[in-house]
C-alpha cells in the first residue's frame, strides 16, 4: 500500500490497484499550497464528515475525476444536491465490499455540519479490510472507548489518527488510541495547518517512539510505502 499526504486530513491510499482519497480540501489549505490539484487521482472519495476544511473541494474533485463517493447519508445526499451522482450511502454498521476491500463505518466523537451551518449527519471513522492490508482511518474524533472494538473487526497494519489537539486528539491521546486499536504504525493528520492545531512534532515523534510505536509524519505531497 502506498500512501500520499496533502496536508490537513486530506490524503490518499492506492491498496490493490485503487486509490482511495479522504477529505479533499486544497483551496484555503497552507498545507497544500504546494499542490497541484488538478493532478490528484481518485477511485473512491472517502468523506468522514461535513465540516469545510475536509469538504471545500469535494465536489470539484468528485466530478474531475469521476470517484465513487462514500460518505454519511446526509453528505450523499449534499452531493446530489451538487450535481455528483456517483455516490454511496454509509452509515455505522457491517462493512461494505467495495472490490478493493470492505470498508466499515465505526464512531467518531466530534460535529459534522456543512459551511451553510446545515447538518451533515454523523462524523464517521472507516475501518478497511483488504486482500494487502488493513488500516482504520479515524477521521476528526476525540478519544474514545468505541476505539477498543476495533481489533475484533481488522487486525490493523496502521493508523491515520488526528494528533492537533483541540478540535480532536492530541499526541498524548493518539497514543491511547493507538493502544486501544493494537496498532503501532500511526500516520498522524490536523495537527499544524493553523496556529490552534500546531504541535511540537519533534516531541511527538519522540513520545510515540518511547510508547513503541511510530508517528508517521510526511510532507504534503509525499509518499510513503506502508
């Protein structure tokens, strides 16, 4: 598997021939002002929830390229509402065969509405199982115990968990979570895109590591095999 970050939440998994975008947000993204959009390859898109900084170029992205889009029943039907017609419904619950893998829908504790202040349903996490491997992409979400059903569903080969603080977990908190997931490859996402989610990165790393685990932190536009 191979994983692209552009900065913020926003990256991207290409597993067994697919590549799967999360949260599309490059305009008025610092982090991505480095990238070239227009050049940003999707199969499926991914949305954990509505809020603007992980859906400000969504339905540009969803028609560019043509993706799948997968998202709570409310951001479906927001992208209808949008001209975007290649969707499917998720809410929590049993996972769905997506041909790359099967994707679950499990808890996250934080707020979903749309730049409008409409509602965008239930911010979600996703929990991927597939023939070359397994991750659980958390989404914005504080800590919680629902992290701990986890490895009943995916004995995971890493983690994309938000470590900014303040609108979700924080380092300390990750590496609770990472516990709680029985994962220690954890690529960490909105931390550092503005002054009220930036975080001492060095330190970070170097809390992670004397838990016994790895803080995975690439510039935007890079990719890493994992």
């Amino acid at each position: 598997m191979q994983l692209t970050f552009y900065g913020h939440s926003t990256l991207s998994v290409t597993v067994n021939g697919k590549t799967v975008l999360f949260d599309p947000f490059f305009t008025g993204n610092p982090s991505a002002k480095d990238i070239d959009i227009e050049k940003v390859k999707a199969d499926f898109i991914f949305i954990t929830h509505g809020h603007g900084d992980h859906t400000a170029d969504l339905v540009s992205v969803a028609k560019k390229t043509g993706a799948l889009c997968v998202a709570a029943a409310e951001v479906v039907g927001w992208l209808k509402k949008n001209g975007v017609e290649n969707v499917h419904p998720l809410n929590h619950g049993g996972p769905v065969d997506f041909g790359f893998g099967k994707a679950r829908g499990v808890n996250a504790v934080h707020s979903s509405s749309f730049s409008d202040g409409s509602y965008a349903g239930n911010p979600l996490g996703f929990v991927f199982t597939t023939p070359k491997g397994n991750f659980y992409m958390a989404g914005d979400t504080a800590l919680t115990m629902d992290m701990q059903l986890i490895p009943l569903w995916a004995k995971l080969d890493f983690a994309i968990l938000p470590i900014g603080g303040n609108y979700t977990m924080d380092p300390a908190d990750a590496i609770h979570a990472a516990d709680f997931i029985k994962c220690n490859k954890i690529f960490g996402i909105h931390y550092n895109t503005w002054p009220i989610v930036q975080i001492d990165t060095e330190k970070a790393k170097a809390d992670f590591a004397a838990a016994g685990k790895q803080l995975l932190l690439p510039n935007p536009g890079e990719t890493i095999e994992l």
